[in-house]
C-alpha cells in the first residue's frame, strides 16, 4: 500500500484520535495546573504546582493508592488461576454440553458492570440470600462497614472478570499441540506433571498478556466500587479512579482531579514503557 | 489435553463445572427472583425462594399509567414484535433479497419503538431506554466504519508510521478514561455540549478508538494480500476493492469487532455520568436506583436491572460465536 493511500483511509481515525485523545491529554496537563471548580470553569486561576502538591499530601489520596494496589494484588493472580482451572475443566467436556457452560460462565463479563454489581450487591442487602447466609453460619450480623464492603469489591473483582480469562485459556489450550501430550504420555507423565510442565509454559506467553491487561484494569476499577461503597467515605473504600472522580464531582476540584488523572497517567506509563518498547521492536521486524 | 477417563475422573469434571455454574449464575437467579417480588416478599427476614411472583415491578420501571384498554395494546404490541422478530429469524430462507427483509425489520422495529409511548404513558425509564439504543447505534456505525479504513491500512501499510499510530494507540487505551472525561467536561461546558447525545456519541468513539482499530486490523490480516491485487488488476481502485472485495471476507471479524463495541457503548457509565445531567443511558439511570435505602427501591433495580440486561443477553448469546472468536483473537496476537 502507498504511503498516500495509506494516510487517506487512516486519517478519520487518527483525527478523531488526534482531536480526542491526545488534544484531551494536554488540555488535563493545562487544567492541572489551574485552580477550577463549576464556578470558575470558563476562566481558570493559575497556581501551577499547588493541585500537584496538594494531591501528594493528601492521605485520602494514598489510601485510595493502598486500597488500588491491594486490590490490584488480590484480584489479578485470582483471574490467573481460577480462569486457567475452569478453563482446563472446560476442556474436558465437549459438544453442546461445552457450548452451554461457556454461554453460562460468560454472563458475569457480557452484563453491564454498573448493573453486575447492582445484582451481586442485592445478594447482600439486609433481606438478601447470602446476608441470610452468612449469618446462618457465623450467627453474627452482617453489615455494611470497611471491611465487608472492601471484601465484597475484591469478590466482585474476581467474580466479574474471570469468564474473560477463562476463555482466553481455553482458546489457548485448543491450539496446544497434541504430539506434545502424546509424548509425555508415553514417557509416563502424570496429568499434574504435564500440565505443569507443557500446558503452563505453553500458554506463558497468554499469561503476559492477561496479567498486562488485567493490571491495568484493575488500577481502573471504577463502576464496582461506585455501587457498593456509594463513595462513602466511611468505608475508607476509595479507589484512584473512584476518589478522582469524587474530586471532580462531589468536592467540585476539578483542577486538583486532573492533577490527580495525570499523576495516573503517569504512574501508568512507568509500568507500561517497556511493554510498549517490546511491542515496537516486534512490529518493527515484523513489517 | 487428554481427556480424564475414569467414572470418578468424569463426576469431579461434571461437579466441578457445575459449582462454578451455579456460582456464576447466583446474583442473576436471584435478582431475577426479588424482581418479581412485591416489597413485603422481598424483605423477608429469611429468604423467600417460593412466592406469589407479581409483574408489579416491571410495570413500576416501565409504565407510568396503565391505560383502559391495556389488554388490547399489549397485544398488539407483542403480535408485532414477533412479526419482526420472525421475520428477522427466517430472513434467510424467504423468497425475497434478505437486506430488503432485514431494512424493512429495523424500520418495523423503530416504527414499534417510536409508537409505543403515543398509545402508553411511560416512564422517564423508556427515554433511557431508547437513548441507550440510540447512542449505542451511532457508536457502533462511526467506531466501526472509521475503524475498519483505519484497521485495513493498518494492515497493509509497512511504514513506520503505521508502528507508530499501532504503539500510540496502544498506549492510550490503557490510560484511565478519567484523564479524558475531565477534559470532555471542560470542552463540552465551554461549547455548551453538555447532556447531548452528539458528545458522548464521540466521545465514546474516541475512546474506543484504540481498541477498534487493534481489532480490526488483527482480522484484516488473516485476509489474503492477492484477493485485492487481483481485484485491483480488474480495474477495481483501493476504495472499491477494499469495500466489494476485502470487507465481505472479513465481514465475521468485523461483525467480532462490532460486538464489543456494543459491549463498551451500552455498558459505559462514567463517561455518561459526567457528561450528562439527564440525557442518561441505562448503566447511570439505574444506578440511580441504589442511592439511598428506600423500601422499594430493591425490588425497583432488581426489575430496572433484569430488564436492561436481558436485551443484551439475547443479542450476545446469538452472536455468541463471534464473541468468543474476538476474545481469542485479542489473546493470541496480544
């Protein structure tokens, strides 16, 4: 294709990008630097570094930090190794019966995040099923404080976003060599040992790409936690994003939040840099 | 992997499969249990699993005033949506060139959609309904259409530029959509966009940009490079190839493609949130619901939630081929 043709049919694209994207980045940089609530939003007061140095000093902000990153902790190794089991079950069943787990097990992921929660979040209202439950088996009241509602986002986490890697494991275990099994079978390995020894390093190379994606989702997670903490601040449940968004929206410091969107942006970046470098050396010897 | 042969093996399997089954599917069965619940049932200290199940909720959602003559309305109303659906379902097999069956369905359905509030009073729930619908369309019709130029010269350009736009893009679609929602709030405040269809419309193409283009360019690649050099040696330009020749071959991943862009327009809420104030799609209407503790509002969201995502289901579990496909194909060339 010509370099012409080439940036004819690539130029919607790359405008809209252009002009919503990268425009939006720079006017966040600018807006950091400026004192603006709903007030003042047609003119914004300079006070260059203040929103910065007012977000690092805020231990609102770095709690919401420790609460991403634990989260972050807890829930990606569980996508890795509940969606790489379920996937290897799934493997064994075929046929219709097959086809009637997947379409089950995907329903968490294709339901609206806001509405998915909403769902999970009635299985714990006073009169819910597994508030019911729960106090059946430990006979202490549940209730709603820091604790319960930090465990209920981490469980959510999990619950929502496992079908996603389950089907990408089990895309990948469909494409696993079968001579590779075969031999190992007639050298005498056990199930565990092959899968231990030829199903995980070869499915490594989707385990990098889950874990990249799924940590820079869940540095994201936003929707859950906006419903089952309502952004009360009683529950110490903050996220980055949900405390960010709270800024804008509720403290009405709209200059403080886009300090605090870059400080994400950048923190972001770091973890990403070299994933982006490593995919522009393969493009590049790839073309 | 082999498969487990012994009888005990294949129990474990089964049982396993369907704990996680059950597990998976708790919060469905039972929202869609407390839906059909009235508020006294719902609140039960213990858990009512049998009960006199009432459509009171859903009409609460839906319905503002139940006119006189709701019977025959209704009826009406049901006898017409299994017209088009049977028509849609059966377009293939009839007689007539199927893009007239599947254009006259989605006229018939708007026609359905637009009729409905003339003969019923609804509620304010209805207009999210449609707007959800009508921004999701707009979405997926520009994201797609842009995206699909953009995913094929992706595909066939080798230049350095195309590495770049590749790796930019990338990179912003891993940023939070915070650091652009802020900057759309500014922009739309000051052009005076807020709470119209118009800006969350590109905003979301926007920022699903990135994700589209990577998608469609991972299925234009599969497409043999000769279909369109022989095309274009019958006279056929770039443009005319690319739309007669390469677009029907890769018509299944662009169909992938377009499923998850409905998948990001119907379920985005925070970008709705912010920039509208009443003009909302269902994700933020709903999460009205929950706000504040009220009796009803239980059995409200539990209704208000099965029927948002019951339309999504359908439509998902029908496709559900090609979602997976485009799961996988994500995967695989990261």
């Amino acid at each position: 294709m010509k370099r012409d043709t080439f940036f004819a049919f690539a130029s919607p694209s790359v405008a809209i990008m252009l002009l919503l994207m990268v425009v939006p980045l720079a006017i966040a940089i600018w807006l950091g630097f400026h004192y603006m609530t709903f007030r003042n939003i047609a003119a914004p007061e300079f006070v260059g570094l203040r929103n910065y140095s007012d977000v690092l000093s805020d231990p609102r902000f770095w709690r919401s930090f420790n609460f991403t990153a634990l989260y972050t902790a807890i829930v990606v190794p569980s996508w890795v190794v509940i969606g790489f089991i379920i996937a290897l079950f799934l493997d064994q069943v075929s046929g219709f019966v097959r086809g009637v787990y997947m379409s089950i097990f995907l329903l968490p992921f294709i339901t609206v995040p806001i509405i998915a929660t909403i769902m999970f979040k009635q299985l714990w209202e006073p009169s819910g099923l597994l508030t019911w439950l729960y106090q059946q088996f430990t006979s202490t009241r549940f209730r709603m404080n820091e604790t319960s509602v930090k465990t209920l986002i981490v469980f959510f986490g999990i619950w929502y976003v496992t079908p996603f890697t389950i089907v990408v494991y089990f895309a990948g275990l469909q494409t696993l060599p079968q001579e590779m099994i075969e031999a190992a079978s007639i050298d005498g390995a056990g199930r565990l040992q092959k899968i231990r020894h030829i199903v995980i390093p070869y499915v490594s190379s989707l385990t990098v790409f889950i874990l990249l994606f799924s940590i820079m989702d869940s540095y994201r997670v936003f929707d859950s936690v906006y419903v089952l903490s309502g952004l009360n601040p009683q529950f110490k449940a903050d996220t980055v994003m949900t405390y960010t968004f709270a800024t804008a929206v509720q403290v009405q410091r709209l200059g403080k939040a886009n300090a605090m969107a870059i400080l994400t942006v950048i923190g972001i970046m770091v973890v990403l840099v070299p994933f982006l470098r490593l995919m522009y050396k393969e493009q590049i010897a790839e073309r | 992997m082999d498969r487990i042969t012994s009888r005990a093996g294949r129990r474990f399997v089964h049982f396993v499969l369907l704990s996680f089954t059950v597990y998976s599917l708790v919060p469905f069965i039972w929202t869609g249990m407390q839906s059909f619940k009235t508020v006294k049932d719902a609140f039960s200290r213990t858990p009512l699993l049998l009960f006199e199940p009432t459509l009171q909720n859903y009409q609460d959602v839906w319905i503002r005033r139940v006119p006189e003559n709701a019977e025959a309305i209704g009826l009406g109303i049901l006898l017409a949506a299994v017209v088009l659906v049977g028509l849609l379902l059966t377009a293939r097999s009839l007689p007539i060139n199927d893009r007239l069956v599947y254009g006259f369905c989605l006229a018939g359905f708007g026609l359905l959609l637009w009729a409905i509030p003339q003969l019923i009073y609804m509620q304010k729930f209805y207009d999210y309904f449609i707007n959800t619908l009508i921004v999701t369309a707009f979405t997926i019709t520009i994201s797609i259409s842009i995206g699909c130029l953009a995913g094929y010269s992706l595909a066939r350009y080798a230049g350095l530029a195309a590495v770049v736009i590749l790796i930019a893009a990338l990179a912003f679609r891993a940023l939070p959509r915070l650091a652009f929602v802020l900057p759309y709030y500014w922009i739309g405040s000051l052009l005076n966009l807020l709470d119209t269809g118009l800006l969350v419309v590109v905003s979301l193409v926007a920022v699903n940009q990135p994700f589209t283009i990577w998608m469609l360019r991972s299925f234009f690649m599969e497409v043999p490079k000769d279909l369109e050099e022989s095309a274009m040696v019958d006279g056929a330009n770039r443009l005319q190839s690319f739309l007669r020749v390469i677009v029907p071959v890769a018509w299944p991943g662009i169909i992938s493609t377009a499923l998850f862009t409905l998948l990001l327009a119907y379920n985005e809420f925070l970008l709705v949130r912010v920039l509208t104030q009443s003009n909302w799609t269902l994700p933020v209407a709903i999460s009205r619901y929950t706000g504040n503790e009220s009796a009803d509002e239980i059995t409200l969201a539990a209704a208000a939630s099965v029927s948002a995502t019951l339309p999504i289901i359908v439509v998902i579990l029908y496709f559900q081929k090609h979602l997976v496909k485009g799961l996988s194909a994500g995967a695989v060339k990261g």
